[in-house]
C-alpha cells in the first residue's frame, strides 16, 4: 500500500465486558479498529455501540492518534457508514460524507464478495484481538474510560511490537513512511450532525428530536 494512502477502519468480532458497580450487570463494549495501510500503524478503542455517533467519534479520535488525515478511508459496509453497499458507487450515510468532507479525505467503502478489498484490516483486528483484547479478558473493568485506559497502554506495546519479517515495527514504519505523508488536520475537529428525510405534517410543519 502507498504510505499515506488508506486507512482500513471496521469493528472487531470480539466485544469487551464493562461491570456496572450498582447493579452488577456487564454490558458488552464494542471495538473499534483503524489500520493505516502501509505501515499496519493501529488505533483501537472502545465504545458502547456501533451507531452512528460513535462511529464518526471514533473516527476523530483515530485521526488525532495518527496526527494527520489519509487520502482514503476504507470501511465493510457498515450501516453506520454505508446506506447502501455497491461495488462502483456506494451510497454513503450523508453524516460519514460531510466528516469526511471536513478532513479533506474521501471514503471507498470495501466491494461486497471482494475479501481482498478488507484483508488489511481483517488482520489487523485479528492481531488486536490476540495481543490487545485477549490478554485483557480476566481483568473487570468498571467503565468505558477504565477499559480504554487499559487498552491504550497494550497498544502502545502493540504499534513497538517488532515484525516476525522485518527489523523495524509499526510505529517506526508510521514515523518514518507514513505520518510525513498525511494531511494535516483541520483547525477544529468534524461537530457531529445527523440528517434524516421527515414528512410534513397537514399543517406546513415537521417534527425535529
């Protein structure tokens, strides 16, 4: 992959239980998972769904962990992200076309039955969810904030991770290949805003939440 280019972005198939200290109950917390392309340079963190507000947040945030913007983000067809999958012409979710309108990038969503298209990010959720979630899974954690501390710490082990084929790990590739390359990001980060079709009512109005 050209350095600066793609960054894969998808969820991973493992969730993260987070204890509620009145009731007991554990809800399970999802994990999101960016991989910039050439360098394999990892971002994850966790959030309590996949619905839009977090997917744009996530996104924010992964672009302020990297310091800059790629060319193209490559997502799976998410719901959140992409209204309706096809392999020319996606139809995206207008709020994920103004974010990525913000920071100056585009978004060229993974072709449906095109394996090849996800294959980066596949592994990269692959290695997160055995160097990152599960060496985390006998640990009880009592908040979001309290799981992602503790995520951020073996990630930070995870980028410095020397390769099995290569004498030189994630975060040098990144400093030295990618981060020169990326865009700059924006003065202020995307204010997230949401758009929906309503239906006028009889009398000239609609109804706005």
């Amino acid at each position: 992959h050209k350095a600066g280019e793609k960054l894969f972005v998808d969820y991973a198939g493992m969730t993260m239980g987070v204890v509620d200290r009145a009731t007991g109950e554990i809800k399970q917390a999802q994990i999101f998972v960016a991989v910039l392309g050439a360098s394999n340079y990892t971002y994850v963190e966790a959030t309590w769904t996949q619905e839009l507000p977090n997917w744009i947040a996530s996104h924010v945030r992964a672009f302020e962990f990297i310091g800059g913007v790629p060319e193209l983000l490559i997502p799976d067809n998410l719901k959140s992200g992409v209204v309706t999958a096809h392999r020319y012409e996606p139809y995206l979710n207008q709020t994920y076309q103004e974010m990525a309108e913000h920071y100056g990038t585009a978004v060229l969503p993974a072709r449906p039955v095109k394996p090849r298209d996800k294959a980066k990010v596949e592994v990269g959720v692959q290695g997160v969810e055995r160097r990152i979630l599960a060496p985390l899974r006998n640990r009880t954690f009592f908040s979001l904030h309290e799981l992602n501390e503790a995520i951020r710490e073996l990630l930070q082990a995870y980028n410095q991770r020397p390769f099995q084929k290569l004498s030189s790990n994630r975060l040098t590739l990144f400093e030295t290949l990618e981060k020169p390359l990326l865009k700059p990001l924006p003065s202020h980060p995307y204010e997230f805003a949401e758009w929906k079709k309503v239906r006028v009512n009889i009398d000239y109005h609609v109804e706005a939440k």
